[in-house]
C-alpha cells in the first residue's frame, strides 16, 4: 500500500457519489443505462467510475489498461489479470455487486475503447474532484479499494477470499485490520494482524 488512506464512511461514501451524479448532471461525456432496463434512469461516467471502484476493489491501472489486463464479464464475474510482483498474471474476479447497477459490459467496452487516451491520473483527478466537491478531500481510487476491504473485515469474510478478491499480501491485509470495528481489531491484535 503505497498510500495509507483511512477507508470511508457510509456517510462520505454517499457525500461522493452524490457529488458525482451532480457533476454528472452538469454535463457528463459518456451515460450508461441501468442493468436490465428496469428504469429510465442512466448513470453517467463519473459516478460509474465511483461505483466500480467502490464495489470492485480495483487498481485504476486496470482500467485505465483494460485490454492489457483483459478486464471482462464472465457469468456474472468481473474478470481481469493483474500482474504480480514476480512478474507473473493472476487472474482475479468479484462477482457484480448489486449497486453496479448500469451496463457494466457497455462501461468496460468504453475503458477499452478509450485504453490509449486514459491514464491512471485521468481517475485520480476524477476522484479527487469529486471528493472535495463532496468535502471529503484527500481521497484517491485506493481510498475505494481501502474501504472495499475494511467493509470485506467487518462482514467476516476469510482471509482467503479477501486475499484473492484484492489480490493482495497478508502484510498490506493487516494494515486494514487497525480500521475494522473494535471488537474485530482486538482479534486481528491477538492474530498479530495489525498493532
């Protein structure tokens, strides 16, 4: 974990999703439709960056090199690679969370559309205006992937599953641990996860 970000409250989680449909409603390039047509409403670029990276956990990289990493849908799976510090690809996947609720398909076909035109630090701007236009500032796309695993701690998945859903170390898992719920915390303590 390069950056240490506190993870975010449900509180300024909605602070910031709701900064980014405003600023989606101010004029917003791309608009997806909702999954299954079951409402009018469509979600705007902005705040389907928020939601994927809130509920995916995943490095912007991946997005912003969605072909490299071959970011896809795969029976209800958001499938990708990701390279790992020895150089090899792990292949990691999360199942589509019910408050993605646009056309992923049609989102992750613009990622790759756009691979050559987007960087890392096209969504970091993003977030990062969204969140002091939300009064949350400070945050970054980790602040996502941090709140992702903090939310992951609390609910009580194992270990492993974490591990292979963020696709990271036990060692950055346990720097996780010291922002779970008390009574979590003083287990991760006792596991020596976290001080």
């Amino acid at each position: 974990m390069s950056q240490e970000k506190k993870p975010l409250t449900d509180a300024e989680f909605d602070k910031i999703l709701q900064a980014a449909i405003r600023k989606d409603a101010e004029g917003a390039g791309k608009r997806y439709p909702c999954r299954g047509g079951l409402d009018a409403r469509v979600v705007g670029e902005t705040e389907a960056i928020v939601l994927f990276l809130r509920y995916t956990g995943m490095h912007v990289s991946i997005l912003a090199e969605a072909d490299r990493y071959n970011l896809h849908l795969e029976d209800d799976m958001i499938v990708w690679n990701r390279t790992k510090k020895q150089g090899k690809m792990a292949r990691t996947s999360i199942p589509i969370h019910k408050n993605i609720n646009f056309d992923i398909a049609a989102f992750i076909d613009d990622m790759k559309k756009r691979n050559r035109r987007i960087s890392r630090q096209f969504f970091h701007t993003i977030i990062k205006g969204i969140g002091e236009r939300a009064g949350v500032p400070g945050i970054s796309p980790m602040t996502f992937r941090h709140t992702l695993a903090v939310s992951m701690l609390n609910e009580g998945f194992q270990e492993t599953l974490i591990l292979q859903t963020l696709n990271c170390s036990r060692k950055v898992l346990a720097t996780y641990g010291q922002y779970t719920d008390p009574l979590k915390k003083s287990a991760f303590q006792k596991l020596g996860w976290c001080n």
